[in-house]
C-alpha cells in the first residue's frame, strides 16, 4: 500500500500512474534483461486493483466519519454565534444608555461654561479697562512711569496700549482733553516711527522673523502703508543694475513673492502695490526715455522701439500672472500696461501709416533712379478711360510707343523690400492695435501696400510694358513683354502670400475680410486685363515677325521650279527659319508663365501660327515638285506644332499637311483623296482652294475630275 500511495504523487495522471506500476513489477518490462511476463503483469494489476479498492473504502469511511464531525462542530459554531448575538444587543443598549449619559453632561458642562465665561468677559474687560485708564493718568500727569513705556524690548505691549488710547481719545471732547489728545497722539506717532524703523533694520539684516512681528504689529496702525513703502523701496536698491530693466523686474518680482507671504498677513496687495510701483516709476520712465529720442527725428527706429517695449512688457505681464495679486489680476495688468503705452497707442496709427507711406515712396523712387528712369505719370480721366477702352477692343497702341530697352520694371528686390516693411508693420499692427480696431489698421496696412506694390510697381510696370510693344508690323522687335508676365506672376505669388499668412489672421472674424478680398480682386482683375492685353498684343507682333520672315525668304520659284528634276532641298529656307523663331518662343512662353497659362497661350499661338501658315501657301501657285516641297515645308511645321502640346494645333497642322496632298495628288484619286477621313468633314471651298493653286488646274481633266 505504501508503493501505491507513491504512485499517487501531484500531478496525477492516470496513463503514467499505470506506466510506472507497470515498471516497478517484475517481468512488466525488458529491465535489466528480463523477459516479458504478462500473466505476472496481469496478477499484478489484479492484486493493485483489489489494494485500490480497500484503499477506496478506507478513505471513504474516514469521509463519513469529517463529515460528522464538520456537521457537529458547526452546529456548535452557531449555537455560540446565537449567544454572541445576544450578548451584543445587551452591549449595544448599554451603550446607548451612556451615550445619552454623556450627552446630558457635555450640554450641562457648556452651560456651566457658557455662565463662566460670561461673568469672566466683564472681568477681563474690566480689567483691560482698568489698565488703560491706569496708563491713561499716566498720560494726564504728563510722566509715564509704567515698564511698558521705557522699556524698549517690549514695544509691542505697547503699541498695542498706545493704539487702543489713540482709538479712545478720538471719542474724548477737544476742550477738556486736547493736551492729552495731543500726547497720545505724539506718542502714537513715536511708536509708529520706531516700529518702522525696526522693520527697515529687520529687513537690512534680512531677519524675516522680525520684519513679521512688527508688520503684524504695524498692522492696525495707520502707518502700515508707509511700512509697506519702505519694504518696496528697499526691495529695489541694487535690482535694477543691468540694461535689461525687463529682466530686473521679473527676477525682483520672482524673489520678493518668495519672500512676502512670510512677512505680510496680505502678500497679494504688498506684490501688486510693488508691481505698480515697478511699472509707475521704472518701467514708464524707461520707456519714454527710449521712445521720446525717436519720437520725432526717427520713425522706424520710433516704430521698432514701441514694437519691442511693449512686446517685453506683455511678456512680463505674462510672467506675472503667476502670482497671486488678486481676484482680478489680468485687469490689474492690463491698466498699468495701458497707463505707460496709452500716449503712444492713441496715434500708434498714423505713425505706422506714414513711415509706410514714404518708405515705399523711398524705395520705389531709389530703385528708378538707380535705372536713370524718370517715372511717367499714368493719366487719368474720362479721356485717358476712353483710350483704355479704345485699346482694350481694338488692340490698337494709343499714342507713341516706347522704347524700355529690353527693361521690365519690375524688381523682385524691390518687391521683397515693400513686402518685408508690410510684413513688420503687420505684425506691429497685431501687437500694439486696440482689438476693436485691429481690423481696420491691418486694411489701412493692406491699402498701403496695394497703392505701392500693386499700383505705382506693378500697374506702373504694366502700362510701361504695354506702351512699349511694337506694332505688329515692325521689323525685329524686342518683345520682352513676356519677361514682364514672368516677374509679375511671381510678384503675384508673392504677394498672395503675404495676404493669407499676414493679413488674413488679423481680419478673418470681422466684416472687413470681404472688404480685403474685394480689394485683392479688383486689383488682380485689373492687372489680368492689362496682361491678358498684353500678351495679345505681343502674340500679334510674334505673327507679325514671321510674316516678314516668309516675306524675305519665301521665293515664287520655290513652289514652281525652273527645273522640276533637280530639286535637292527637302524645306524651304523660310520654313526653317519660321520654325526656330516659334520654337524660341514657345520656349520663352513656357519659361514665363505657369500652370494653365501655358496651355492658353501656346494655344492662341498655335491657331495664329497655323492661319498664317494657311493664308502663306494661298498665295503661291504650285507644280508638281513645288507641291512636295509644300508638304515638306508643312510637315516641318507640323513638326514644329508638336512642340506646343496642345491637341488642338496639332491637329490643324495635320489638316493642314492632308490638303497640301492635293497639290500633288495624280487627279484620278482627287476625290478619294477629298473624302479621306481627315478632309472629308472640311468645306468644299476650302478643298477647291488648294485645288486650284495646282499649275495644271485650268486642264479639263483636272476641272472635270474635280467637279
């Protein structure tokens, strides 16, 4: 049974319990050698399971037998709970018999003790009483004997009599009582002095227990305040020895708020007082010193100041509303920001506007002297409208043009320069505008910026680049219009810029946002229009240019050959020079303008390019070789047309090369050829035209077959 018990070891599993009895039974495995024997395993397994179920039947007697028992005890357990149950109601009513007990004694020793102390206040006061009118003659008799009058140790005591007699002889009459009054109250005086003398000691030696005590004292005296301007005082001796007064007064503050609460039974009204002094007295001077030096002689250095104290002093002010100053510190700050700034805010302004004002005067009038210009005044009027719109519809040059030499007149220095004063004056602008009027300086800002930027440099720049576009009839021109699209959009991104990160914070809640986007509109608009004109007009001049180039190089014999069997060249002289001036210019077009702009204007090109080209081969008649050499000439300009990208152009162009076919196709297929696909939705006029341009198209064959 003992070998069994083993065999029972945690954990159990059944499968390695037969294992291991298996194994510990001779001849129930190959141990040592031994030959399997199952009948001795069998035997042994039989005799296990009959020591299992004794085993089985002992346990479970020795169950029966706990279990009584548990059943017995807890029979017991609950007998003796029944009993403690009682024995604590029984405790419980005790205990409520003396809680009422006491009851009744505490509310009988209250009002034994509430009797006691009203007899006992009459005699205290009495005695107080007694005491003063004691200390009182002493003052009557005009000689004051008592210790705590010559003894300097206990000032204390005796401020305290002096102030409760001071109180009194207010209420005496002045007749009978003015000599005494008089006395009290010089030595009411006396004592205040010496209390705040002993502070003013106290706080050299840095004794923070003392400077407690007689603040404390001083208190209920009317001379508290001066104690508490002699501590300020003394607070700033040696604060403020560096140049960054700033930076002073936040580390003076820092210390003393430290230090206060340990001396003062109010430290918020102490710190708050020596705050106002801090701004009242050093701060405000401080800044009028700094700003009346400029005020006058030097508006940006005037403007910058401003900008830079009251940013220092804001920060400070932020600084300080981490101390306890009061139930309303914020507007506490805020009036004594407004009391040193208030002179300078009124007009803040006009300053800014008027150092604006001529400093982009400045810089424009710098940048043209520099270019020797002399800058034309843009007329104005019904007469000079009338022009405009005269220009506008007819696209004619009004007046004389003007040769700029290739000159833009428009600087990205320039611009950067009015953009960055703008910029500064719009961040000085949030800083220093009251919130109310924030809006409508930052738009004052904005029209600044519009009149010299947009107006007297763009627009300026604009009407000059129009004025100075040839005719579209002359010879070599300079078309550097172009170059003046180029800068003036980037000038517009630039300037779009500067409206969305500057300007829009500063008015986006109030009604003068759609007064800004207005603006911003009509003065875009506007410049397109001047632009738009512009380009036109110089497009125009690059037709133009390539007229005179087919002009000069176009010969009649190049379509009509003396000898028609000896033609080497595959295009024209003309074709190839055509080509390399658009191809220049559709490159100069790409490098001048951006996104859908190019695409718009390389189309309107393309079209003029391709009616040109058109009306250029009306006018010549063509032999057979002259033909293909027509072909020749058109597919190098298809070849040409590819470079503007656009689906519209190239296509006119391939048009255009399956109507030279007709110049050259055997006059049996011309109708094959006319109902192609890329000729068969084309006017019948227009395939007659190019058929009679052929040299043989007055043969009958060809009429007839045509027809």
């Amino acid at each position: 049974m003992a070998t069994t018990a083993e065999l029972f070891e945690e954990p159990f599993v059944a499968d390695e319990y037969i294992e291991r009895l298996a194994w510990r039974t001779p001849g129930g495995g190959s141990r040592g050698g031994e030959a399997f024997d199952p009948k001795r395993l069998l035997e042994e397994f039989v005799n296990h399971i009959q020591e299992l179920q004794v085993m089985d039947e002992r346990i479970q007697r020795k169950v029966e037998k706990l279990e009584q028992q548990c059943q017995k005890e807890a029979k017991e357990f609950a007998k003796k709970v029944q009993e403690l149950q009682k024995s604590n109601q029984v405790a419980f009513q005790h205990f409520q018999e003396l809680d009422e007990h006491i009851s009744y004694v505490a509310t009988k020793v209250c009002h034994l003790g509430d009797q006691l102390e009203g007899v006992n206040t009459p005699r205290q006061r009495a005695v107080e009483a007694q005491k003063l009118m004691k200390y009182f003659n002493e003052f009557l008799d005009g000689e004051l004997k008592s210790d705590v009058f010559t003894n300097s140790e206990k000032i204390k005591e005796a401020a305290d009599i002096i102030q409760k007699l001071h109180l009194i002889a207010q209420e005496l009459p002045f007749d009978r009582f003015s000599e005494v009054k008089s006395k009290i109250a010089s030595k009411y005086h006396d004592l205040e002095c010496q209390l705040i003398q002993e502070f003013t000691s106290a706080q050299r030696r840095g004794e923070i227990s003392r400077m407690r005590e007689v603040a404390a004292v001083l208190l209920h005296f009317k001379g508290y305040s001066h104690c508490v301007d002699v501590y300020i005082k003394q607070c700033q001796e040696g604060a403020f020895l560096r140049n960054d007064v700033f930076e002073d007064a936040a580390i003076l503050c820092q210390r003393v708020n430290k230090q206060v609460g340990e001396v003062f039974s109010n430290p918020e009204t102490v710190l708050a007082k020596l705050i106002q002094n801090i701004f009242e007295v050093k701060l405000q001077s401080y800044v009028k010193d700094r700003l009346e030096e400029h005020r006058k002689s030097d508006a940006e250095q005037y403007l910058k100041n401003l900008y830079d104290l009251y940013t220092r002093t804001t920060n400070l002010s932020s600084k300080l509303m981490e101390f306890n100053l009061g139930t309303d510190k914020q507007t506490f700050l805020s009036k004594l920001i407004k009391s040193i700034f208030i002179s300078y805010l009124e007009n803040y302004i006009e300053v800014e506007i008027g150092y604006l004002k001529s400093r982009s005067a400045m810089i424009l009038q710098r940048y043209y002297d520099s270019k020797n210009h002399q800058k034309r005044s843009i007329g104005t009027g019904g007469i000079q409208d009338l022009k405009e719109r005269i220009r506008q519809r007819t696209n004619l040059p009004l007046g004389p043009s003007i040769d700029t030499h290739g000159e833009t007149f428009l600087s990205q220095e320039v611009v950067v320069n009015l953009l960055q004063e703008t910029k500064q004056a719009f961040e000085r602008c949030h800083r220093l505008s009251d919130p109310s009027d924030l809006p409508k300086n930052a738009f004052r800002i904005f029209s600044m910026l519009v009149e010299f930027l947009c107006t007297e440099h763009i627009d300026y720049a604009l009407e000059t680049g129009l004025a100075g576009i040839p005719s579209s009839d002359s010879k070599n021109a300079n078309l550097y219009f172009l170059d003046v699209v180029h800068q003036a959009n980037t000038i517009f991104h630039l300037f779009d810029k500067q409206f969305n990160d500057h300007l829009m914070p500063l008015i986006s809640s109030s009604p003068k946002l759609s007064e800004c986007l207005q603006k911003k509109k009509d003065i875009i608009e506007q410049m397109e229009v001047k632009l738009d004109m512009g380009i036109d007009r110089t497009l125009n001049c690059m037709i133009g240019q390539m007229k005179h180039i087919l002009t000069a190089e176009q010969k009649k014999t190049d379509f009509k050959p003396e000898d028609e069997n000896n033609v080497l060249i595959q295009y024209t002289n003309a074709c190839v020079k055509v080509c390399g001036y658009v191809r220049k210019q559709v490159e100069k077009i790409r490098n001048s303008m951006d996104g859908k702009n190019v695409d718009t204007v390389l189309m309107e090109l393309g079209v003029r390019f391709h009616r040109l080209i058109y009306e250029h081969l009306q006018q010549y008649s063509y032999s057979c070789m002259g033909g293909m050499l027509a072909i020749c000439d058109v597919a190098e300009y298809r070849k040409c047309a590819k470079d503007f990208k656009i689906a519209l152009v190239l296509q006119l162009f391939d048009t255009l090369h399956a109507l030279c076919n007709l110049l050259v196709v055997a006059p049996d297929n011309l109708k094959q050829v006319c109902s192609g696909e890329q000729l068969a939705n084309l006017d019948k006029n227009i395939l007659h035209s190019f058929v009679q341009l052929r040299v043989d198209y007055r043969s009958a064959r060809l009429a007839r077959h045509f027809s």
